[in-house]
C-alpha cells in the first residue's frame, strides 16, 4: 500500500524553541493516523508543515505523492485542512462560503453551487444554508468548516483538534461524520488531545512529545506496552486493604499498587473475567469486604502516562498554565 503521507526528520525551530525534533511519519492511502499529544507536543506544527504553510528547517516530507515544498502549489489542490478555528466569513451565509471555496478551487459558478448544496445537505446545514454565518452555534461553524474541507474532494484530509471546545453531543456528530469520510476512502491525519478520540477513530495512532514520535502503533498495541489487564477494587479501611492485598498476591503479575487513602487496589494480572471470578472467590473466603471491584484493561492515557511520565490532560493543563 502506497503511502499518502511521508514525513522524514521533520524539524521546525522558533528562537529557542523546538517544535518538530526529527518528526518521522507515515501514512499509508485509506487509512487514518491519529497525532496523539498534549498542546505544546508538535501536532499543530506538523499539520502546517505537511499542508505548506509552514516550511520546515530540515527534513522532508511528501503528501499524496508530492513534495510539500517544491510542489507546495499543486498540492493545495489535492489536500483538505479543518484548523482548530473554523476559517469561516462570519458575514456571509453558509451556503457563501461554500460557493466561494469552490471558486477559489475553480470548480466554475455551476459546480460550486452544487458541491455547496451537496456538503450543506451532509452535513445538516440545509435550514441554515442561507443564514449568516455569525449567528451559527460552535458546533455549526466546526461543521461548516469540515464541509469546506471538503469542497474539492480531496484525497488527503488533515483534522487538526476538530473538536476541541464542542459540547459531548456536537463531539459524538462530528465523529459520526469523519468515520463516515474514512468509509469513503479518504486518507486522514486526525489531531487530538482527546484519548477517547484517537481510540475510536485512528487505525494507528502515533504519540507525541517535545516534537517526536515516541510510540507508534494500534490502539490495541500501544495499551499492550504498558501491560495487560488490572483488576480494581474498593476496600473500606487500611485493613481491609492488607486482608485484600495478601489474598489477591498469588493472581498479581507484577506490583500490587495501593492509592493514597490506602483503600483502593490495583492488581495487574492476565486471565481475563476468569481471574475476576478467582479474585472474588479468594476474597470471600478471607472475608473481606469489597465495595467496589472490576477488571479493566490500559486506557490510551495509562498509555501516555507511562510514555511521558505525565498524563495527556495533566500536560494540557500545564501547558495552558505557562
């Protein structure tokens, strides 16, 4: 399978900082790559690099086929970009700004209109296809954006934190409808600081931090480095805690972690629902008392927190507090 984006030793610097520190990213045709990373991690900077307007200081990079600099005109032809802020005219109507993408791609007047009724329709914009864009709510104008995008059928989509700052239901439909787009074939690059996201929608997601990739893989895989199941439950004193811990000992596979109050276990362990049954039946027979129990595998953030040290939330937050 062909591969629909090539990125090799990608570095962008501004002053002192580093954004990109030897990006190296491949996407192969149809398939969707998730850029999971905290704000301030170098997703943003590869998406502007990738898509030509950002020219980076070394390396190379390659989009459906074409060289993102000595190509960079031709390019912008064949690529779709929705930013974090939807690039709309607030003054003219949705069905306008459509219209004029499709101008500005030279699609002709007759084919612009049709292409702007066509995502409208898609994208259930039609009853506000003739209102200003200025009175549209976020998840709208997140919509509107993806529709421009869109306009020219590209081969090559890039989604960079399409949705950050929606509410969970305008979240949950803005999936619905990039899940839609990979179904039609379409190659995707997908930005997020969502872990839920990345989960759902990417077939491979790649982890970055300080402006490199530091784990490539399925979610599957990824949630496999840093181990297997963990069996979870909820004591209700010290005690109880010690009874607990020395019953569950001959299941655990590695550490046995207590939290800070010391009344809630984690056991990591293999074996699946049937380790569960094991562990409540030694439970029992030693008489504790269990208010809450449950067998879980790694999260992406249990992922990330092993990768980084820090978790994704927990770095956003810090970045946003600098």
């Amino acid at each position: 399978m062909a591969e629909a984006i090539l990125a090799e030793g990608l570095v962008k610097r501004y002053g002192s900082v580093v954004a990109l520190n030897g990006l190296d990213l491949a996407v192969p045709e149809g398939t969707v790559m998730g850029l999971l990373g905290p704000n301030g991690a170098g997703k943003t900077t590869a998406v502007r690099v990738l898509t030509t307007l950002l020219r980076a200081d070394r390396g190379t990079a390659r989009v459906a086929g074409l060289d993102v600099v000595a190509d960079a005109r031709e390019l912008r032809g064949r690529i779709g970009l929705s930013g974090q802020y939807a690039a709309v005219d607030e003054n003219l109507t949705g069905f306008e700004n459509l219209d004029m993408v499709g101008r500005l791609y030279h699609l002709g007047r007759a084919r612009s209109r049709e292409r702007a009724r066509e995502l409208l329709e898609r994208f259930d914009l039609v009853e506000a296809a003739d209102r200003p864009v200025k009175g549209y709510s976020g998840g709208m104008r997140r919509r509107l954006d993806l529709a421009g995008a869109l306009v020219a059928r590209p081969s090559v989509l890039f989604l960079d934190e399409p949705t950050t700052g929606l509410d969970p239901r305008s979240r949950l439909g803005m999936w619905d409808v990039i899940a839609e787009l990979v179904a039609g074939g379409t190659t995707l690059l997908l930005t997020t600081q969502y872990l839920e996201e990345a989960d759902r929608l990417a077939d491979r997601i790649a982890v970055i931090d300080h402006g490199r990739v530091i784990a490539l893989g399925t979610a599957d895989e990824l949630k496999d480095q840093v181990g297997g199941e963990r069996l979870e439950l909820s004591v209700g004193s010290a005690q109880e805690a010690a009874s607990a811990r020395a019953a569950l000992a001959p299941l655990a596979i590695g550490e046995i972690v207590l939290d800070e109050r010391g009344h809630r276990l984690t056991v990591p362990v293999s074996g699946g629902a049937h380790v569960l049954v094991d562990g409540i039946r030694r439970l029992d027979a030693e008489a504790v008392k269990v208010l809450d129990i449950g067998l879980r595998r790694p999260t992406l953030d249990d992922v990330f927190l092993a990768l980084t040290g820090h978790g994704a939330e927990e770095r956003a937050e810090e970045e946003r507090g600098a």
